[in-house]
C-alpha cells in the first residue's frame, strides 16, 4: 500500500510540475512577446522622432569630361579638348507633419583644379567675375569651390481648396525650375515644373498647383500659377548718398535696372502616365538687353568690351568690374513664350518590351517680344556701314566721337528688342526618342532634334550643356546619348554627343541688340566672325544615394 501510494503520490507530482513548467514557460513567452512589443514601440517613437526633427539629406555628385568645339563662319576653330568639371548637389528634405514639407539643395560646379589668371584682365581669374555669376544660371556654369544655394522651399499640401473637391498646393521660395518636362530625359532625372522648351533658369518665386482631375472627370488633369522675380531693384544696405541727397537704404534706384518679373501657367489637360500632354504660358516683364550708347556722354576712355575691369587698389590687380563704356543694360519691354508638350511613355499596349519602354515626344514653343522703345540706342549696321566705308575701326569710331571729330545723330534709333523696333515673333520645335540600348542590360539610348528660327527667343540659359544651349538655337541641333546604370540607383554613366548649326546670331544673347539675329552671311559682310558650328561630346559618371 504504502508503495503503491508513493509512487501515485510521484505521479501526481510530476504532473502538477510538468504543468508549473508549461506555464512558467507560457510566461516567458508572454513576458517576452510583450518586451518585443514594446521594444517595437519604442523603436518607432524613435525613429517618428528622428523623421520629424533630422534633415534627410541625399547625395548627387557628378565628374565629367567635355570636348567641345566651336567653328566660326570663317572657318576658325576654337575648342577645349578634355574639359573636366565636378557638379556635386546636396539635396535635403524635412517634413514635421503631414501637409507641410521644405526642400533644399546645395551645390558647387566647377573645372578641376583652379581658374587660371587671364591676362586679357590684368591677372583676374577667367571664371566666377562675370555674367557666368547672373543668379538665374549661378548653378549651372563652372565657377568656384563655393556650395550655394540652388533650391530653397517649402511646399504646403491642401485637400480641398474653398470646399470644393480640388486637392491644391502652394510653395514659396527658390523653386526648381530647371532641368523641366522632356529635357529631364536626357539628363536622366525626374521632370521638374516648368516645360525644359521654354524655361531653364534658376529662380525665386511661388507656385500654387489645383488638381482639377475629379472635378473635370479627366486624368491627371491639373493647373498651376508660377510667379518669379529674376531681379530685384534696392539700393545697397549702408549706402554712401550721405547728408541731405540720401535715399535710404534698399530704395529703388533709378540708374539701374527695374524688377524683372515672370508670371505664367502651367496647363496639363491630360495625363494617364502613359500619355502625357502639358501646354504653358509665360510672360516676362521688363527683361533685359544691352544697347550701345554713346560714348561721348560717358566719362573716361573708350573700352568696346562687355566688362570693364577695375583696379581700385592701384595695385594691378582688378578688384571688381563693371559694365564697359559704349555697352549699357536695360530693360527693353516684355518678352511672351508659350508651348505645348506631348511625351509617350511605351508605345502601344504591351506589344513587345522594347516599345513598352520606348518614350517618345514631340514639342513646339512660341515667343514674341514686346519692345517698349523707351530707350534710343546706335544703330550698328548704320554705323558699320559708315566705318566700312572710311576704313575705320570701332575704336577709331569712337575716338573720332570722343574727339568731335564724328556724330552719332544719324545712327541714333531706338533700341527696340533683339535688333527690331517691332514685336518679333519666333518658333521651335523638338522631337526626340528615348529606347532600350538592347546590347546593354537597362541602358538607354536617346535621339533629339530641334529647330528655331530667326527672332527665336527663350529662357533656357542654364540648360545643362557646356557649349551653348542647344534649345536655344536659331538653327539646327541634333543630339544623341546613351545613359547606363553601372550599380543599381547608385552609379551611373553617359555618353552625350551635342551638334548645332546656326542660321542666325544671337541665340546666346539676351533681349537686347545682343539678340540681334544677322544670317551668317550678313554678318561675315559686317566683319564679323560669329559662331557658325558646335560640337560638344561628354562622358560622365554619376554617383546617387
């Protein structure tokens, strides 16, 4: 009995230790799924923290190597063999909450190593002194070591604007507006706003973006006012007027330039993802130009250059520069552009995967200027015409002037824009393809052609080619390139081969005389030699994280 009774009395106990440890070990499962959770929940409020008090940052750095050449109407060639530059952007984002964000991006391009003196300029370093420094392309030309600010905004995000069923955006600050729709292509980015036909320059100003597409029942359907200043008129703060003549500081001053402003639309009537159409419209109020002035009114000696250097030290150095003797900016009137864009992102509907990754577009763009003719300038063809005759130099010209010897009355005229007293109207356009390299495993290969004629006039001044802007050419440009990614969304490569033909001068120029269109012809009979060809072939190597 009493053995029969021990080993029940064993039994019994196991049983209620196997049950102890069952549960012990439920506790531990539970104690620890409850330490993971709030482990998880710790680790999210960490990381919620982080997102909403740290800057993202991401890096985009690029070195390239440019071989360019110019040839002139004369048949003169000048080019740079191995141009060799790195452009580094550090981009930031920072979003506290859900509908609010702001977006920065700062940068440096320059040429390797460091800018030579030019001695045409009394020692002063070729690059970063000039009007490669003008704030709407400060980005992109190839200056200094300086990082500097190429966008600065923040971005606010509406559900429904005044009640109605139309989701909204606004955004002050200095936007992105280079880089746009199309010419995103090539340089293998996301599309910024603006149409890349018709805008490309740096600039400050506000957008205000209204998705219309529930409202109009139609896709991807949208509208979006884009304001800008590209220049703003204040005099300096501590300014030397001094005693009874002061005009304070940041006033307006009356000797120099106007605000120059930009106010436009951006129209997307239709956008599936695969087919893509956007119109705009601009116009550009008081924009800039040079005119020649006479140089008897002005003090000092005759210089017939864009720039005059000044040596304020005494020293030989020039220690700041401005505008030359005989050539003066000014506001000259307005200048109107408009486009329409189409892009097909794959062609068909799954017929094959080439053309299920093949994009095609197809732009035109128009632009009108709207001279005020407040100004009176000297008519060159007039006045060359003149010197021709009596052998004489442009130089000479203006000794005789300065010496009284000659007047300028007969070739006094009003300035007008881009070489015309009228409003002059010019047109573009571009068409490209962008397709499967085929030989390589998601290369890229890209063809574009585009056309401008000859009062042709737009604002892309910081397109991102070395040589010239190849979109604002009055004349032809043909392009092709291969864009290959070497380690997925990190590194990359292109091949770029850039050809322009021009038919006019003054696609370069800005709204002024500088923007005169001459056909080659007329030109090479005035003694000139302008820019007839250019040849700009890149390699580059792009990190991205």
């Amino acid at each position: 009995m009493f053995t029969a009774g021990a080993f029940a009395s064993d039994a019994q106990m196991k049983k209620e230790l196997d049950e102890l440890k069952s549960q012990v070990a439920e506790l531990q499962k539970t104690l620890k799924k409850a330490k993971v959770e709030t482990l998880k929940e710790q680790i999210s409020e960490v990381k919620a923290l982080a997102a909403s008090n740290n800057i993202k940052w991401d890096v985009d750095l690029r070195t390239s190597m440019d071989s360019i050449e110019y040839e002139t109407a004369s048949g003169k060639t000048y080019k740079n063999d191995a141009l060799l530059s790195n452009r580094l952007w550090l981009g930031m984002a920072y979003q506290p909450v859900d509908n609010l964000i702001f977006k920065g991006q700062l940068s440096y391009n320059k040429a390797f190593g460091a800018n030579p003196p030019s001695y045409s300029t009394n020692g002063y370093p070729q690059r970063g002194y000039g009007f490669d420094t003008f704030d709407w392309v400060v980005n992109e030309n190839l200056v200094d070591n300086n990082l500097k600010v190429r966008q600065a905004y923040w971005l606010y995000f509406g559900d429904a604007f005044l009640g109605a069923d139309i989701p909204w955006t606004a955004s002050v600050g200095r936007r992105p507006s280079t880089g746009g729709f199309i010419s995103n292509l090539r340089e293998d980015d996301k599309p910024q706003s603006p149409s890349g036909h018709l805008i490309d320059v740096e600039f400050d100003g506000a957008s205000f973006k209204f998705d219309l597409d529930k409202v109009a029942g139609v896709t991807g359907m949208y509208w979006k006012l884009c304001l800008g200043r590209g220049l703003t008129n204040a005099r300096a703060r501590f300014n030397t007027d001094g005693g009874l003549a002061a005009m304070g500081d940041y006033s307006e001053d009356d000797t120099t330039l106007e605000n120059i402003d930009m106010a436009g639309f951006i129209f997307v009537p239709y956008d599936n993802g695969q087919y893509q159409v956007q119109t705009t419209y601009y116009r550009g109020f008081n924009v800039p130009g040079f005119r020649m002035v006479d140089p008897a009114s002005m003090s000092g000696g005759v210089n017939t250059g864009m720039i005059s250097f000044v040596d304020g030290n005494g020293n030989g150095v020039p220690d700041s520069y401005t505008m030359n003797k005989g050539y003066q900016m000014k506001n000259l009137g307005d200048q109107d552009g408009a486009g329409i864009s189409i892009q097909v992102n794959g062609v068909g509907e799954f017929i094959n995967d080439f053309l299920d990754n093949t994009k095609l577009f197809a732009s035109f763009a128009w632009s009108r200027s709207n001279p005020s003719n407040e100004l009176n300038t000297i008519d060159m063809n007039a006045m060359m015409a003149a010197m021709k005759q009596y052998n004489m130099t442009l130089e000479q010209a203006f000794q005789a002037v300065n010496a009284g010897q000659m007047s300028l009355a007969p070739f006094m005229t009003k300035a007008g824009m881009l070489g015309s007293t009228e409003s002059e109207t010019g047109t573009s356009y571009w068409l490209g393809a962008q397709f499967p390299a085929l030989i390589t495993e998601n290369g890229k290969i890209g063809l574009e052609f585009n056309h401008g004629s000859k009062y042709w006039r737009n604002f892309t001044y910081g397109e991102d080619t070395l040589a010239a802007s190849k979109l604002a050419a009055r004349g032809d440009a043909y392009e092709v390139y291969f864009n290959q990614p070497l380690i997925k969304d990190i590194l990359s490569m292109q091949i770029r081969f850039t050809h322009i033909a021009y038919d006019y001068t003054g696609s370069q120029g800005f709204f002024g005389a500088d923007g005169t269109p001459m056909s080659m012809a007329e030109a090479t009979a005035m003694g000139m030699d302008p820019i007839e060809k250019i040849d700009d072939l890149r390699v580059y190597f792009r990190y991205r994280y």
